[in-house]
C-alpha cells in the first residue's frame, strides 16, 4: 500500500531575514534520537570505507558532518537512505535504525525509506522538466493524483523551500532555465514535497556562489525543528553557522561527536581540534 | 629552406584531402543528377497513384509506395519497443558480467550481418516455419530483426547520455528502478532514441536484399488489406523495372527512386529536428 | 548483496513482483538479439546439413564449377568467392585508399566549418539504399566506362565495385577519423615539440598510433562489401566465373542467392538448398571479419584507456 501524502501544511512561514534562530534548542525533541547508528562498517568492494561508527543523531537538529575529502562523511550520508546500494559490490556490517526500524533489515521497503529520507545532492540535479513536474514527481509516484492536491503540495514545497516567490509565474518552465542557486533550492522542494522526516544534504551549497549559499543557509535555519537534517559540509564556517551537532571524519572513523559549538570552541581529541584550527585537510 | 619545403608537402596533401572529398561529391551529385534527370519526368500524381502495368508509360507504384509505409510502420512497431527494451535492460539493469558482455558482443556482431543473411533467417523462421507466407507480417518481423542492433546501439547511447545524477535524484525520492527509468531516463534520452531509430526504420524502407529472398511480390495490383496480405516495397519495385531490358522501364525504376529518396529525405530532416531538440535540453 | 529492487525476502509484495516481471520483460528484449544468432544458425546449419548429406564438402569448398541451377549440376563455390573478392577489391582500392585520406583531412586540416558540412554529406552517401546505388551502377558507370573501355562488358566486376566503394567510403572515413581523434594530444604535442612538421606528425606519430582502430575500420569494410548484395545482383551479371578480369561479368554469392531467390527453382529442391549453403558460407565469413574487426578495435582502446 503507498501512502497518501501528509503534509505539514500548518507549519507558519519564516521571514529569511530573520531566521538566524539555531541557539534555540527545540526542548522536546533534544533526547530521542531520530537516527541510531551501531558498529557500521562498510566496504566498496575490498575497501572499507566505515569503521565502526556509533551515533544517534537526533530528531530535530541539524547535524553536519565534517572532515577531510575520503573521510567517509558522504558515504556514510549515503548509508542512511541506502544510496550506497546503487554501487556494485558495496556491503555493510552494523546496524541503522530510523524511526524504529534497521534500515538494513530484511523486511525494509526502500521506497518506504526513502519517502521518509529526503536528499539533496552536492549538484543540483533538477529532471529536465518543468518545475511544477520536478516538485510533483515524488508526491505523484507515491499515490497522489488528484491534480488540485499536487498543485498544492508544490506550492507549499516551494514556499518552504523559500522559491514560491520566485517561480509561481512560471512553473511550467523547465527547470533547466533556473539559477544554479535556485535549482538547488527547487532540489529542495522536491525532496520536501515527499514530506520526509529527515532530510540529508551532500555539499548542498558547494558549487553556489555566496549568495545563493547563504540562501540556503537560511533555508536549513528555516527548516530545522520540523525537519531531521543530516549536512555534509567541507565549510567549517557553514558547519558552526547552521548545525547544532557536528560530527568529525577521519579516514572513515567518527573520531569525535558533539555539541558545534563544543566541537569548534574546546575540541576533545588533538586531531579534531588540528581539522579545525586548519592544520590539515 | 626546409620548412617551405615541408609546407609544400602539407599543401599538397591538403589538395589530396579536397580532391578525395570531391571525388565523393562528385559521385553523390553525378547519382542525383543522373536519377533526377531520368525520374522526374515521370514523377507525378498518376505515377504514385496508379499500379504495375506491361506498359512503362501506365505502370505507377501506388501498391509498393503504400506496402513500404505499412512495412516501415509495422516494423517500428516491433522493433522500436524490443530495441529499446534491450537498450535498457544493457544500461540500467545488467551488471558488468560474461553475460551482459556476450549480449553486447553479440549486437556488435549482428549489426555486421549482410541484410541478406536476415531474408534466409526470415524465410525459414517466419514464412516457412510459422507458416505466415510471403506477407507483410513476415517482411515486418524480418526487417525488425534487422534494424533491431541499430536501434540497441543509437537507444544505449542515448540512454547513456542522460545524467546519473538524475537515476540518483528519483531514487532518493522513493521511485522504483521501473518508475526511475519509465518516468526520467526515457523520457529524458527520448529525443536521441527517436533520432537513432528514425535513422533505423529509414534503413528498413531502403533495404532491397532480404525481401527478395522472402520472396516479396513485385508484380501487384491491389494494395495490402492486412497483415497477413503480400506486399509490395519501393527498393523491391525499382529493383524490377531496372532488371528489365526496355529503357523506358529505366526510367520509371529512377521515378521511383525519387520518391524513395524523398521519402528518405524527410525522415533524415525529422531526426535531425530532433536531434536538436535534444541537444538543447541537455544545455543548459 | 541485496539488489535495490528486491527489498525483502520475507513476503513478496505486489510492488516487488512487478518490479520483477518487468525486469525479466527487459531481460527477454535483451535476450532477442541472442535468439536471432541461434535462429541464423540453427537455419543455415539444419538446412545447410541437408545439402551436405548429397554434396561433399570438398566439392563445395574447392570445385571450380558452379552449376547448381543446370542439368549437369557442379557445387564448386569458388567461382562465386571468385566474384564476390574481385568485386569486394575494387570497392576496397577505391574506399580504403579514399576513406583514409578523407579521414585525415577532415580531422587535421578541414577548417570547423568545412568538417560541419561535409560530414553530414558523407553522411548522406552512407544512407543511400543499395538499389539506388546498383543503377548508378548498371545505367550510368558502366555505360560512362565503356566509353573509355570499349571492351568493357555490360555487366562486370569494375563498375559496381567501383560503386561499392563509393558507398562504404563513407563508414571508412568516419572510422578511421573517430580513431584519429582517438590519440592523445600529448603524442601530437610531443611530436610536435620534437620539431616535426605536420606531416611528419601525422605519419610519423598520428597513423600509426591509430593503426588499430584504421585496421578495424578497414576489415569491417571489407565485410561490408563482401556481404552487399543489391549493387552486385544489379551490376554484376549472374556468371559465376573464375575470372580476375574486372572486364567480365562474374556473379558474387550474394548475387546468387538472389537470383534463385527471384527464380521458380521449387522448394526444397538441392539447387534451392544451395542458397543455404552459400548463406552459411557468407556468414562464416563475415562473421569472422567482424569479429576480427571488434577484436583489433577492443584491443586498440585498451591501450589508450586502460
């Protein structure tokens, strides 16, 4: 059976001048975790890739994930909505549990996860469509079809992902003709349209210009509290702007994990802290 | 001293490079001239309208112009989804193995058969053994076999040039392998498929070899009624009035041909509409 | 490892099963080009059989008399891989030599815009069906060379080899070009930093750096032209003849299998079966040509990707 979509259609816009509100602890979500990781490891082929990693990212809060390049942060972004299974001959040990349930076990619906794991990748990589069809594809292939309904729900995914303004006149376009800031924001919408409980972003302002970046900057500000957001960022700077937790990479070990500003301020273990201060990477 | 010497030696072969590029125009203008100087004469709407005759002056080409359309249209129809059903199945679902290897192996192979090895194979398979008879169905599944490599190789190509980020970005939304390929990889490669496949079927309604060997009527008054109704095709019709000794049975064969190549010539102009099309999608 | 598509073992769903069905639907599409292989096979060598069973194979393979359609029949097919090398080598003099001189042009001096215009062109020559080229052949070469070959008989092996040549020139050029372009700049740069001129880098670095993929390009044009069949049949005659006279009219194996084909010789006969054995006989060879071809070319990329 597919769901029908619900959407959170009484969550109140915020204005994007005034968004920068991540000192705010949302008070009731701060203990369950959203996303329990235990002893995962994981290999491309002959090659491991993970080492044992154990954390529980919580629901609500926007975590970065940081470190060098090869450090494992995307692969393990990947692991959680099971992206990595697009890859011959990739394994895992360990175990994932979202929302209640192992990711890898044998009774996972990948569709079912991945409606609930929402994703953004380092491109933007819009369907060479137009934006109506790229925002109401995923809500389409999971059972809506009542026109007015999907004309809804994209309205509502661009205004949350803070484009509405910008496209409402013309979303019959293609995609193609947006910004390259805007199309990562359309990238956005498209993956909210699903109404995900996570939501996990690769680099997602890495090939932006500035401006486009600290739009979607805000954007992760705006979205925090109603969405679990995972980030993977080589910034160090987006990192301490936009994450409550931060989780620091090093040749596929998850060497420390914490609170940001704890992280960025008095760092735990000296290679977290030489990461950090800029010394390698 | 010695590097005018050398630029005399470059000049040289460039003038060898033209001289062999215009031996090429030259033939493929002397081909036009030559037929369109013989043919036109004889293009008209009673040429396309009227059937074979003993006399050259009342023969027309009604029956082979319409059993080529019905053929190129029935072959399409079997060939367009096999072909890129198998364009598919190689790029989306076929891990790297010995046996995606052998299919790939084997379509490269094929598409150097000689069209007149796929007429035996469709005389035994589909006349003979399935008992179809000479017919448009017979000649249609024959050509589909034959076009079929063509139409894998231009559908892989096209396949292959849509974007993986795109695969990734419906799978992160939940689509299925089928609702992925059904939803984004077809339709985004579907411009370069048409593109190749146009090509193909324009391949198809020139083919002369394998329908003779079908045994493909040249002599026939009636237009085909149905699938299983025998047929004639242009190449088949023009191929007779060649073989004949009266020279004004020549000139009709060249009637023919221009309507052959005009047909042609608007399949070639679509494709490359399209093959715009596709280009530009991709551009941005 | 689990595929992506088959999500659970416990219970299939019926999402999955349709995922599944529609992956073994593509797997039979895949599957079709396999059968066609079979089917030509299993056909030439079933009915190829039955003609071994009256004629020997060393008949077939070396008589010098090719007669399957009289009274006093002869099963020799060397007159008919007589034909079908001469008219193959003429088409061969005029494309190679040709082919690959146009490549090198259109990639190391044609201007951009003369490389987009004539491209397409040749193209255009490539997509020409093959009964339009056999009267070029038969009503406007041939009578264009008797005019300066007085000797030259109506049918014959220069004119539609010559014609032939003409039409896989075209997929020589493109070939060999694709293989041209196939070269690393640096071995262009290098050479060109040693101080050798133009021709001395395309010569002297260039062609024999893409001499795999210009072979492989070369064999499949000669599988090409052994297998054509309209422009023969047309242009050629129906005189199987061990001959190397281009002069002479001389009938290719193709051209054969279409003239019974046209005929009344009555199915199931041995003379009918011979075109199964000639069949087989073209397709062995062409197969080992293309296969050859697909080897040199697999071999060649290879060096410069791997």
């Amino acid at each position: 059976m597919r769901h029908s979509v619900a959407h959170n259609l009484d969550i109140p816009m915020i204005n994007t001048a005034s968004s920068n509100k991540q000192s705010e602890q949302p008070q009731s979500q701060t203990s369950t975790p959203c996303i329990a990781v235990r002893d995962l490891n994981f290999y491309y082929g002959d090659t491991q890739a993970l080492f044992d990693i154990s954390l529980d990212i919580e629901a609500g809060l926007v975590t970065a994930l940081i470190g060098p390049s090869g450090c494992g942060k995307s692969t393990f972004l990947r692991t959680i909505n099971r992206m990595n299974d697009l890859i011959a001959g990739t394994r895992h040990e360990g175990e994932i549990v979202v929302s209640g349930h192992e990711i890898y076990g044998k009774k996972t619906d990948l569709v079912s996860l991945r409606k609930k794991v929402g994703m953004v990748f380092q491109r933007s990589n819009p369907f060479p469509k137009s934006i109506f069809e790229n925002v109401a594809y995923g809500p389409k292939i999971h059972g809506t079809k009542n026109k007015s309904r999907l004309a809804e729900i994209v309205e509502k995914s661009l205004l949350r992902a803070d484009l509405w303004h910008e496209v409402k006149d013309r979303l019959g376009d293609s995609a193609l003709a947006l910004s390259g800031g805007q199309q990562q924001r359309l990238c956005i919408a498209r993956a909210l349209a699903v109404d995900p409980e996570i939501l996990l972003m690769d680099e997602p302002a890495s090939a932006l210009d500035p401006r486009s970046t600290a739009k979607i900057e805000n954007l992760i500000a705006e979205l925090r509290g109603d969405y679990t957001i995972v980030i993977v960022t080589h910034n160090m700077q987006q990192a301490g702007r936009v994450s409550d937790k931060t989780a620091f990479f090093c040749d596929g070990k998850l060497v420390e994990y914490g609170d940001t500003e704890a992280i960025f301020t008095k760092p735990q273990q000296q290679q977290t802290e030489d990461y950090i201060r800029g010394r390698f990477g | 001293m010695n590097s005018a010497a050398k630029s005399k030696g470059e000049i040289a072969f460039h003038l060898l490079g033209i001289a062999a590029v215009s031996i090429a125009l030259l033939a493929l203008c002397a081909l036009l001239i030559d037929i369109i100087s013989s043919g036109y004469s004889k293009v008209s709407l009673d040429f396309i309208t009227s059937y074979p005759s003993r006399r050259p002056a009342n023969a027309g080409i009604a029956a082979a112009l319409v059993g080529s359309l019905y053929l190129m249209l029935l072959t399409a129809c079997f060939s367009l989804p096999l072909g890129v059903g198998a364009a598919v199945y190689l790029e989306e679902y076929a891990t790297e193995n010995k046996f995606s290897k052998l299919i790939e192996l084997n379509i490269a192979n094929l598409a150097g058969v000689p069209s007149i090895i796929y007429g035996i194979l469709g005389l035994q398979l589909f006349v003979r053994y399935a008992n179809l008879e000479r017919s448009l169905l017979a000649g249609a599944f024959t050509m589909s076999l034959l076009i079929l490599p063509i139409i894998i190789i231009a559908s892989r190509e096209a396949i292959r040039r849509v974007p993986d980020s795109i695969r990734q970005a419906a799978f992160a939304l939940g689509a299925t392998r089928w609702e992925m390929i059904r939803d984004q990889v077809i339709p985004a490669a579907f411009p370069g498929i048409m593109t190749g496949c146009i090509l193909a079927f324009s391949r198809a309604i020139g083919e002369t070899a394998p329908l003779i060997t079908l045994g493909a009527l040249t002599y026939i008054a009636f237009l085909p009624d149905g699938l299983l109704s025998p047929f004639g095709a242009l190449p088949i019709q023009a191929f007779n009035w060649i073989s004949r000794p009266q020279a004004a049975f020549h000139d009709n064969a060249a009637g023919a041909i221009i309507i052959l190549l005009t047909v042609l010539l608007s399949m070639n102009i679509i494709a490359v509409v399209l093959r715009g099309r596709f280009q530009k999608k991709f551009a941005t | 490892m689990e595929q992506v598509q088959t999500i659970s073992h416990a219970g299939i769903s019926l999402a999955e099963l349709k995922e599944k069905c529609i992956h073994a639907i593509f797997l039979f599409c895949g599957c079709v080009s396999i059968f066609t292989t079979i089917g030509i096979v299993l056909v030439l060598a079933l009915e190829g059989a039955f003609f071994f069973q009256e004629v020997p194979l060393t008949e077939f393979l070396f008589g010098t008399e090719w007669t399957p359609l009289f009274f006093n029949k002869s099963f020799g097919i060397l007159p008919l891989v007589c034909g079908t090398l001469l008219t193959s080598a003429v088409a061969l003099c005029v494309a190679l030599p040709l082919g690959l001189i146009i490549a090198i042009y259109l990639s190391e001096f044609a201007s951009s815009r003369a490389r987009s215009v004539l491209k397409p062109t040749m193209e255009v020559l490539a997509g020409i069906p093959t009964v339009v080229y056999g009267y070029f052949a038969l009503l406007y070469v041939t009578p264009l060379l008797q005019k300066i070959f007085p000797e030259l008989l109506g049918f014959n092996a220069l004119s539609p080899g010559l014609v032939m040549g003409i039409m896989i020139l075209p997929m020589v050029a493109s070939l060999s070009e694709d293989a041209i372009y196939a070269v690393p700049g640096s071995l262009r740069q290098g050479a060109y930093a040693l101080g050798a001129g133009k021709l001395q880098t395309i010569f002297g670095v260039i062609l024999p750096a893409a001499f795999g993929g210009i072979a492989a390009s070369f064999i499949l044009a000669m599988s090409r032209a052994v297998g054509e069949t309209m422009i023969v049949a047309i242009a050629a005659g129906q005189q199987p003849q061990l001959t190397l006279n281009v002069f002479e009219p001389v009938e290719t194996m193709t051209a054969f299998i279409v003239q019974v084909s046209l005929g009344d010789t009555p199915h199931g006969t041995l003379a009918y079966r011979t075109i199964f054995a000639v069949g087989g006989a073209l397709f062995v060879l062409t197969f080992l040509l293309n296969s050859l071809s697909l080897w040199i070319r697999g071999r060649y990329q290879e060096r410069y990707t791997g």
